[in-house]
C-alpha cells in the first residue's frame, strides 16, 4: 500500500471510529431518555413495579458512559486528533457526563417511588410534575437531535424551556410548602416529592449544560450563557 493510500486508509478509520463514537452516545441518549419517562411514570401513578426497573436499568447509561469515555480516550492517545475532531472528542466526554447524571437523577426519582408516599401525591401536584417531567424530557429530546446534527440553533432551544422548568419547579414547591403548612404529619412524604421535583430540575440544567457544549464543538469556544432576548450567544 503506498504512502496515499495509507493515508486514506487511516483517515477512514478514524472516521470511522469518531462515527461510531457518536452512534453510542445516541444510544444512551436514548436509554436516558426511557429511564427519565419511566421514572416520571413511576412518581406520577405510585408505579413501584416501574420504579424497581428504572433502579435497575441504571447500570446500562453507567456502562455506556465509561464504554464510550474508555474509547474516546483511545482515539486522542493513537489518533492525536486536529482541532475540530479534538474538540468533538472533549463534547463527546463532557456530554455523556451530563447523560449519566441525567441518569442518576431519574434513578433518583424513582427512589422516591419506593417511599412510602401514602397518599402525599395531590392531583394538581401530579399535574404539576407531569407537565415538568415532559418539559425536561423534551429538552433532552431536542438536545439529542441537536447534538446528532451539530445544531446550534436547535439547541438555543433548551433554554427555553429550561426556563419553563425552573418556573415549574417553583410552582411545585409553593404548592408542597402549602401542603406541608396544611398538615405537618405529612412532610416526610411530601418532601420526598419536592426531592424528585428538584431531581427534574436538575436534569433539565444537564440538558443545558450539553448545549454549551454543541456550541463548542461548532464554534470552537466555549459558552457563559445564551440568552434569548435578541437570540445571540454570549462568549464566556
């Protein structure tokens, strides 16, 4: 094989490898995003069943998470990637990052489930959470096409709704501390649903984090903030 063609052959490969790459973070993109609806499931019907699994599964996003770091790391020590697959390298790194700890979260929420909430879970509240636990799994619906796609302007997206989260979460809690006031035997229980309300939260902060990094990866800098009011982003 001549000098060319060698060439060739080893820029394939590696792109091959860095395709490969971002073929498993969709996958525990999407394995992420079962365990988010499932648990939100779990917390809003009282489903223990549901909740149990979602615990379990939660071995799968950590398995993914050091598979794909474990190979990223790889691809820098053979491959001593240039500055625009480098910077795809480091966004896959800190992306899953964010993923598995989405990840925890869910798993977190559904711990709760296994509290015993006994009757805790009122009906505008189950509302409440419902709606924010779509909010969030939206913003990680959007932030996995974006990251598919390198779109930065489909991840301005998340901040939005990122926005929306935040005023849900403080629905929720003026509506706990309501019920806390109301009957104060019913505060173990009820702060094990403000628990899992701020795990959402938490979760939808991740999703936003992983847009700062598509704009890296694009970009080539890094982010403080994007803000929405002339749809611009700032540099850190």
């Amino acid at each position: 094989m001549d000098q060319l063609n060698l060439g060739q052959h080893i820029s394939q490969q590696f792109n091959e490898e860095l395709e490969d790459v971002r073929n498993k973070v969709m996958q525990m993109g999407g394995i992420v995003e079962d365990q988010l609806q499932n648990a939100v499931k779990a917390l809003v019907t009282g489903d223990t069943e549901l909740a149990a699994a979602v615990v379990e599964n939660d071995y799968r996003v950590n398995a993914l998470e050091v598979e794909i770091d474990e190979e990223c790391t790889r691809i820098v020590a053979r491959r001593q990637p240039a500055a625009t697959d480098l910077r795809l390298v480091m966004a896959v790194i800190k992306t899953i990052t964010d993923l598995e700890r989405i990840g925890d979260e869910a798993k977190r929420v559904a711990k709760m489930v296994k509290e015993e909430l006994n009757g805790a879970m009122a009906e505008d509240v189950r509302h409440e959470i419902q709606h924010m636990g779509d909010l969030v799994r939206e913003m990680l619906r959007i932030i996995l096409d974006s990251f598919a796609r390198t779109d930065v302007e489909t991840a301005v997206q998340v901040v939005q709704l990122d926005n929306k989260v935040d005023v849900k979460y403080v629905t929720i809690t003026r509506l706990l501390i309501t019920y806390m006031a109301q009957d104060p035997k019913s505060i173990p229980r009820i702060l094990n649903i403000l628990w899992a309300a701020r795990a959402l939260e938490r979760m939808g902060d991740r999703c936003e984090n992983i847009a700062e990094y598509i704009f890296y990866l694009v970009n080539g800098r890094n982010i403080r903030h994007i803000q929405l009011g002339d749809e611009t982003i700032e540099d850190a």
